[in-house]
C-alpha cells in the first residue's frame, strides 16, 4: 500500500528517505568543509548524521506499531518509466527492514563515535592527517548505500545499494593504500580492496543472473508483485531452482561464504572501525538478509535450501579451524565473522528465518564489541611502543618508526607488529577497561548463558537438530571450537607478562572510544533477552514473522527453549575454554616461545594458520593461468601476432611495399618521367631556337629576305 497519512497521530514514514539523506548531507557537508573543520566538528557532523538516521530508524518502529506491523510502501521518486515499464524509488518499512534500519544505523552510530577517537591517533601513525576527513566521509557513504540496501521495495534498489556497498568497502579496505608499497603482493593494502572487489563482483554476477532470470519470467522485480505471483507459479522448477542458486552465488560474495570468502580476512588492511562496520552490521549480512527477503523464493525449492544450509554449515567449520592457528588479533575475529555468518547462512537455509535474523543482531553487537576492542588493544600496545608527542604520549619521542602489519606466521627478532598477539600479554591490567569489555564479548561469541549469543546460537542449533541433524553436528563442532579459539585469544593477549615493550608499557585508550565499547558490552550482555524464553518471550520472532508471514503466507514460529541442546553446547564451550586454559592460560607463553599449539599438532597447525593454502590453491588454479592467459593475450596475441605481424607486416610494411612501388616505378618513373621528358623537349627545343637569336640586324633581314624567297619561289613553282 502507498502511505499517505497514518491512521493515527504523526505519519513517522514520511521521514523513512532521511536514513538515506541525512548520512549523505554529513559526508557533503565533510566534503566542502572537512578540512577546514577539523578532526572534532568532521568527526562529530559524521557521527550525528548516522545517530539521526538511527532516530528516524526508531520512528519507523514506532510507526508499524501504530499500524498493527503492516509493511508499508513510500514512494520517494521516480526512476525508470519506458513505455510500460514503471519502477519508481520506492521505501519499504515492514518488520525486516526495520530491524536492518535499526542494526546498520545504531551499531555504526557506536562505531563512528569510537573512530572519532582511533583515527586521531591511526592519521598520525600513518603521517597522514589529512586522511581524517576522507575517511568519515567514506562511512557516511557506506551507511547511505546499506540504508538503500535494506530499505528498497525491489530487487533493483537493493541491487543499487548491494553495489554501493561493494564500492564503499573497496574506499575503506583500501583506505591507507599508500602504505605497505614493499609488501608481497597479497599483503598490499591496496591489493586487498581490489581482491574484495573482484571477489564480490564475482557474486554480483550471481545477483545480476538472477535478477534477469526473475524478470524475464515474472515481468517485476517488486516483491509483493513478484511473491504474490509464486504463491501461484505453475512453471518449471529449474527456473526458481536457477534464481536461488544464482542469488546464492551472490550471497557467497557479499556474505563471505566458500568460495567467495577469501576477501573478507584481507578486509582487515583497513582501520580497525572499518573491520567493525564491515563484519559485524552492515555488508557481510547483506547476504543473510537477502535470503530472508526472498524466502518465498528458497522455500520453493528444498534442495536449494539444503544447498544454502551445507554451505553455511561447511563455511563455520572450516574458518573456525582457520581461526584456531592465527597470531593476528584482528584475523582470529575475521574468520570468526566468516564461521558466524555460516551459522545465519545455515539457519536461514533451513527455513530457520527467524534464528538466522536473530544471531545477525546478537552478532553485530558483540562482534562489533571484539572488533573494536581489539582496535582498542592495538592503539593500546602501538603507543606503548610508539609514543605520539602531539598526543601527549610522550615528550619528543620519535614516531616515524611505525611499522606496518605483517602477518607471516613468523616471529622474527627485532621485528614488532601490534597486531600480533606474540608481542602482548598482561593486558588486563595496562587497560582494564578494555580487557572487561572484550570479556563480555567472548562469552557472548563463545555461547555462555545468559550472553547474546547464547540465546542465538542455541536458538540456531535448537532449529538444526529437528531440521537437518547432519547441519547441526556440525555447527556444534563450529561452536566448540569458536569457544576455543577465543580462549587462547583471551589468555593470549591479557594474561601472562608482557612479551614486548609495547605491552609492558600500553595505555588505555580515550573515553570516545570507551563509551561505545560499554554500551556495545552491555548489548552483548542482555541484547539475547528479545527473543528469549522468558515471560512473553520470543518477541524478536513474533516481531519478523509479520514480515514473513505477509510474503509467505505461512512461517514456522520460534522453538521452544531446548534444555538439552542448551547443556550441551554450553557444555561444550566450557570445555573448549578449560582445554584454551591448559594449554595457554595453565602455563602462559613466554617472549620467543614457541606456540604449544604448533608443536603439538605440527604440520597441520601450519596448514591451519595458512588458511589450509586456499589463496594458494586459487592462486595455482585461477590466478597464475589467469595471468598466463593474459600474458598470451597481451605479449602473443596482441603484441606478437595483431601488433607486429598483422599491424606492422600485414599492414604496414605492405602499405610501404606500395607506397614505394607508386613512388619509384609509378611516380618517380612513369610520371616523373613524362614531365621530365617534356621539360628536356622543351629545353632542347629553346636552345636550337635561341641559335636564332644573334642579336644582329644584317642576319634578321636576311632571314626575312630568305623568307620571302622561300615564299615567291612556292608561289610561282605552284
């Protein structure tokens, strides 16, 4: 329905196109004055322009509320209108959306308001003020295209806004892209937003196909049309079998599902807030967000929901044993990112909707939690190390020795990364604030009652066992060793003694990026409540299936609260942490030492920590034939034969074959030669003539005499 007045009080969804507007306003306004402005007011319009679009997030709940939840459709624009075709830029405001509205916009109000603090110092590492202002103009943008993303009342808004998406991430993943110019190739900040580009156009592709497949069948791409229609679709299977795997390829990209995932740990060249915005509330859950929207769709067709259910579930496991043997702090969070997002995958291929959606919230809270609190750490044990005089860290101490992050598994003397959990330890008391709320957001990871994410996880896995129990047994090996490796992470970096100066003399950091870390904690703390199975419980489940059940017609509602599936899991995350303390809490690592880990398990540890050689694999497979073709192409094809042999002996040495044959015989031999002819004719004609011209008198009259001789005699003779 088009909403022109609500049916009681103040139409909040008149105001739905400020949660695009508005972060557009912040990063112009950033644009023509940022520099000028400088770091506060810059950081301080960026973060007021995603908190408005926040508030204008909670009218919209407020709104649907007033009108019983119905979804209600708000025209902003007009687009496209060829001959029949109408396609105008529409807001769609129902349950789903709402929730996306709110999670984009609110997390990444916490995120901007804590990068107002990091990337003080992070432009100064990088001897580049003048970053400051580009970067927050770069996250208004990305909250702008993932507001037009979720809000689109059709594939092709959302389309608009999945693209914008991939260009804001490829701004920010490559934001310091004049760093690391000596890096091997895959390590180039540069390098890793161009690899999540390509990787993501790869899934767009997917996007696109079904799109083209959707429309050249249903003649729409708006969703009430388009589902209204497959509630009554007669037509073959392979053509909905065929939009849901194409979009799967899409969610693979955007999500960072196997293949597609190997983008997202290179992700983490970016500043820390980017890693935040990235993994845990707005782009990777583009993905799960798409297959709810089209649950229509994936419903139709069990084997390609068990296809989506597999490769979340393989998805989870597999990075999960990745994070296991990591040394970066940031990269152990990444693939952690990559096996929750196979856990919403999973849920939502199963049918699961509601548990998917759920741990997507639960998630974007704590994951924004670790994402930034490692950042916290980092700036931490960095300005232990390199103490910055315009911060007042240090009175003119040296800071042009930063050095830029490398993670090659290798612990080399002399050579210091903050990054690197070898080089901390003991943090728990240089930075308590920072330790307490990275505690928080482990337990919530890990799936410790009465945290977030243990409502959602075992919401997710209470649905698998009923489902699809082969889906479930794996998750649960995902989860045990998510426990794990966020165990070794904790005793990694905050017990023990510091392994390096940095460490022994890390500081805590600024109240601007404290606040947002205490708010997101306690979010990870209780945010598990609105769909708990307490008094009137489920709500968060009761709230998405007026969305679903208005696409659908029918959605299964939320489990009830299995104790079982609970103890075990909870069982199994308390184990998995006992067995992390064994190992690196029992007896803590010493500077140089080597990981307990590694030597226990060898070979497959190495494997483990090089991502199991899938980069390799597709570098051997992919890229070197790839570059190999292109080298043919370029060198062989079109240098050799279409440059040399076809332009340069085909064409042109033949064009000068011709040019000298009508130059020389043509030319200079026939034409030439006929001119020249005459001009000898004509020169040897003026010099017999000129034997005439004696200039004496005498001989002219005796040559008229001699004339008119000639004449008489011819006249007489005749």
């Amino acid at each position: 329905m088009f909403l022109s007045e609500a049916s009681s009080g103040f139409d909040y969804f008149r105001l739905v196109p400020l949660i695009v507007l508005i972060p557009v306003v912040g990063l112009l306004l950033n644009t023509m004055f940022g520099k000028r402005w400088g770091e506060k007011i810059t950081g301080t319009v960026a973060s007021l322009a995603v908190g408005s679009a926040f508030v204008v997030s909670v009218l919209q709940l407020i709104g649907l509320h007033n009108v019983h939840y119905e979804a209600q459709i708000v025209k902003f624009a007009e687009w496209l209108h060829i001959g029949d075709f109408y396609l105008p830029w529409e807001f769609r405001v129902d349950t789903l959306s709402v929730i996306m509205m709110l999670v984009v916009s609110g997390v990444g109000t916490l995120i901007h308001i804590y990068a107002t603090g990091y990337m003080h110092f992070d432009v100064r590492y990088k001897e580049d003020t003048k970053s400051y202002a580009r970067f927050f103009i770069f996250m208004n943008l990305f909250i702008a295209m993932m507001m037009i993303l979720v809000s689109g009342n059709s594939y092709l808004m959302l389309f608009v806004g999945w693209e914008g998406v991939g260009l804001c991430s490829y701004l920010l993943i490559g934001f310091w892209f004049t760093r690391n110019p000596d890096a091997t190739l895959g390590d180039k900040n540069s390098q890793a937003g161009k690899k999540a580009f390509i990787a993501n156009r790869i899934g767009d592709f997917g996007f696109l196909i079904a799109m083209f497949l959707t429309f050249w069948h249903f003649g729409t791409l708006t969703f009430d049309p388009l589902f209204g229609e497959l509630h009554h679709y007669a037509g073959p299977e392979w053509l909905i079998w065929a939009i849901a795997a194409f979009m799967l390829l899409g969610v693979t990209g955007k999500s960072a599902q196997i293949p597609l995932y190997v983008w997202l740990p290179d992700a983490m060249a970016g500043p820390t807030p980017v890693s935040a915005l990235i993994h845990a509330a707005t782009m990777v859950t583009a993905g799960v967000y798409l297959i709810t929207r089209s649950a229509p769709i994936f419903s139709a067709i069990p084997d390609v929901q068990n296809l989506v259910a597999w490769v979340g579930a393989a998805t989870a496991l597999f990075a999960a044993t990745i994070a296991v043997a990591q040394y970066d702090i940031t990269r152990v969070l990444a693939f952690s990112t990559v096996s929750q997002l196979g856990f919403m995958v999973a849920a939502v291929g199963m049918g699961a909707y509601t548990a998917g959606m759920f741990h997507l919230v639960t998630h974007s809270f704590f994951k924004a939690l670790l994402f930034l609190s490692a950042g916290s750490v980092i700036l931490a044990v960095e300005r232990g190390h390199h103490p910055l005089e315009e911060t007042g860290d240090a009175a003119g101490h040296d800071h042009h020795q930063h050095d830029d992050h490398h993670d090659d598994g290798q612990h080399e003397v002399g050579h210091f990364d903050p990054q690197d959990m070898r080089f901390m330890g003991g943090l728990r008391k240089k930075i308590p604030w920072t330790f307490w709320t990275y505690i928080m957001g482990t337990l919530a990871l890990a799936g410790i009652p009465l945290w977030a994410g243990f409502w959602s996880k075992d919401e997710i896995l209470a649905e698998a066992i009923h489902l699809n129990p082969a889906v479930y047994w794996t998750l649960v090996a995902a989860a045990f060793l998510t426990a794990f490796y966020m165990g070794r992470q904790i005793w990694l970096v905050f017990f023990g003694e510091p392994r390096h100066s940095g460490a022994e003399k890390a500081k805590e950091s600024p109240s601007s990026m404290l606040i947002p870390l205490v708010i997101l904690a306690l979010l990870s703390v209780f945010g598990g409540f609105m769909n708990g199975p307490v008094e009137g419980g489920h709500q968060f489940g009761h709230w998405l299936e007026a969305t679903l059940e208005s696409s659908m017609g029918h959605v299964g509602h939320a489990p009830e609260f299995n104790l079982t599936v609970a103890m075990m899991a909870t069982g199994l995350a308390l184990i998995a942490i006992f067995i992390s303390w064994l190992i690196y809490g029992r007896k803590p690592l010493k500077s140089g030492e080597t990981d307990p880990l590694a030597k226990a398990f060898g070979p497959l540890f190495k494997w483990m920590h090089n991502k199991w050689y899938i980069d390799e694999v597709y570098d051997f497979l992919i890229l070197t034939p790839y570059q190999k073709l292109a080298g043919f192409l370029a060198q062989t094809l079109d240098w050799k034969i279409w440059h040399d042999w076809f332009h340069e002996k085909g064409i042109r040495d033949n064009f000068q074959r011709l040019t000298k044959f009508l130059a020389n015989p043509i030319d200079l031999g026939i034409i030439d030669g006929i001119s020249i002819g005459l001009t000898n004719l004509s020169k040897r004609s003026s010099e017999a003539l000129s034997k005439l011209q004696t200039g004496f008198v005498r001989n002219y009259a005796l040559s008229v005499l001699f004339g008119v001789v000639v004449i008489i005699g011819y006249l007489i003779f005749k």
